[in-house]
C-alpha cells in the first residue's frame, strides 16, 4: 500500500506568494516523511486552483523534493499542443531526475472548456487525438502524425524523456467510460467520489486492465504492476473534536470553491441545464455527509486508520492519495495532520 498527496492549492485567504511557499515547505515534509508521489490539478478561471499552470509549478516542486515523485493529475490535453507538452514534459522528467508522472484528461468542466473557446460536447475526441499525439511525440525522434485536429510534418524531436520510453500515463475518472478506456490503454487510474460510486469506477478500469494483460509501463511498487487509488480528504488530530475543527471549516470552503463556477452561472442566470450532473463531481455539502459518503476521512489516528481499512478493503485499492491541505486551512494544522499520519498511520497499513 502507497500513499501519495493530492493538491488543488485553493485560493486563501494569505497572499499567493506565502501559499505557495508554504506549499513547498509541506512538500519538502512530505518528501521527507515518505510519500510516494504528489499530484496537482489542473483548473481555470476559479478559487479552486491557484497554479492552473501545472509544469511551472511542478518545476519548483522538483527543486525541493528528492524522492517523491509527481505530476499534474490531469493535463487537460483539449487545452495544449501535443508536441508542445511533449517538450515540456521531457523538460520536467530531468529536472527531477525521473520522478515525473503523465496524468492527462479531457477536463471536467464545461465552464473551463468554454472559457478557452473549446465545446465540452467535442473534448473527449480531441482528447484521444491530443493524447495519440502526444504519446507519439514523447516516443518518436521524428513527429509525424495526422488527425482531424493535429497534423505534423518530419518534425525532429531532439529532447526526450529522461525515463524510456517516456514517464507512465495516468488517468483520473468519476464515470465508467472513462474508467474502462484508462484500463484499455493500460493506464495507472484515480478515482474520487463517494465511495459506491468509485466502486463502480474501479471495478469497471480493473476489469479493462485484466482484458488487456496488465499496465502498459508496469510498476513494481504497487501490487500487480498497476496503481488502483483514490483521491480523499484526510485530516488527522489528537481527538476527534480537534480533527473536526481543522476538517469542517475547510471543507465547507472546498466546497464552496468547487462549486464556484456553477454558482456563478447561476446568478448570471446561464441557462445550460444540470450543471452539476455534467460537472460530474462530488457535492456532499456537510461535514456529516462527507465522513458519510467517504469522500473525507477526519478523527484520531485510529480512527482513520480503520476508515481506511474499510475503504481499501471495500475498493481494493493499492494507492490512498490524500488531500490534507485544502480549503482555507492553515499551514500549521496541515503540517500537524501530515506528521501525525506519516507517523501514526501509514506505517501500519502499508502491509495492506
């Protein structure tokens, strides 16, 4: 059993700078205390994200990490140029020596697709063209390839990955179709959500991956060669009352934050219909809801120690990735949450 960190850095109510500071500061902990890998999202236009630029931030998180490795969790692929990234992300996999990891998707918002001009409706297809492109520029000395949207000609492609062929691919999903294409391609995958619904994703990427023969870029730190996780807010405290003080408040601001973009559409009286459903995200308003639905894990460290048994167990993951710093949360409870897990709760459930 692995853990990893995964990361939004919200909009707080500190100026940018000292978030980002502090964030490093908790990655360089983190780094030291063990984790496996840091993920970052990939958001625009929205309080939710405040490094909507991933391989900038990921450049600085290089320099202060050694062995963690990491990567965005997703590159919203409609948003870039195939070979463009593929440079960028060769830039990133020697800058941290190897540690870097692909986590590519179609992006989840209709908000933020439209916002840069691309219909929400067309980005799974430009997805899977930007995605057979970019595998083959990261891949190839010589860029040749042709799509409806991407056409590239004897194009030389000088810098390539450090790890070869290239850094494993991964992919995040809170729907079925998605999940399956992840285990058809061989991908690592991700899910979130409550926990039913994540079930079903997991079931549906591992039954795909087995029809397949296994990861296409296989990693012997996880069981069967594929990371299988999920994404959830872990906050750990002396008592429960503690680690409730930390978790609801933040929460609620996460909460806010990731609703944002569908409240305002909502006050500018935007007519596109359930928003919500296509935001497709998970929307326990509460507290109590979260701790119910899974999505949080929040108490003493036996008590999330258990949480966690249970969820793996119910899931059959091999990888908990954590999002201990989120919300408006200060940088002292995040660091005391993190150190208290590393060391209080990790080193008994890595035989899972």
């Amino acid at each position: 059993m692995k853990f990893g960190i995964f990361d939004h850095i919200e909009r707080a109510d500190r100026p940018l700078a000292v978030t980002f500071k502090e964030r490093l500061a908790f990655l360089r902990a983190a780094d030291a205390a063990g984790y496996w890998g840091y993920h970052v999202a990939e958001h625009h236009a929205s309080p939710l994200n405040s490094a909507p630029v991933p391989g900038v931030w990921l450049g600085a998180v290089a320099q202060v990490t050694k062995n963690l490795r990491f990567g965005p969790l997703v590159y919203l692929l409609p948003l870039y140029s195939p070979l463009r990234l593929a440079e960028e992300i060769s830039m990133l996999d020697h800058l941290s020596e190897g540690r870097f990891e692909i986590g590519v998707g179609r992006g989840v918002s209709p908000f933020e697709m439209g916002f840069h001009n691309v219909d929400h409706d067309k980005s799974r297809d430009i997805f899977m063209e930007a995605y057979d492109c970019l595998a083959k520029a990261l891949t190839s000395d010589t860029l040749d390839f042709k799509s409806e949207r991407y056409q590239y000609t004897d194009v030389p492609v000088p810098l390539r990955p450090l790890q070869q062929p290239c850094p494993a691919f991964w992919y995040a999903s809170s729907n079925t179709v998605g999940s399956t294409w992840a285990g058809e391609q061989g991908m690592h995958f991700v899910s979130n959500g409550p926990t039913p619904r994540a079930k079903v994703n997991i079931d549906a990427y591992r039954e795909a991956l087995a029809k397949r023969g296994g990861a296409a870029r296989p990693k012997a730190d996880f069981k069967g060669g594929a990371a299988i996780g999920v994404s959830r807010q872990v906050v750990v405290a002396d008592t429960e009352a503690e680690a409730r003080r930390v978790a609801e408040p933040n929460n609620k601001r996460h909460h806010a934050n990731l609703t944002w973009l569908i409240q305002r559409a909502k006050q500018r009286g935007d007519s596109a219909a359930n928003l919500a459903a296509r935001l497709n995200v998970p929307l326990a308003a509460s507290y109590e809801d979260a701790l119910m639905d899974g999505t949080l894990i929040a108490g003493t460290p036996s008590q999330v120690r258990e949480e966690i048994e249970r969820q793996v167990d119910a899931l059959g993951i091999n990888y908990l990735i954590t999002y201990p710093f989120f919300g408006d949360m200060a940088y002292s409870d995040a660091m005391n949450s993190m150190r208290m897990f590393s060391t209080e709760v990790m080193p008994k459930l890595r035989g899972l």
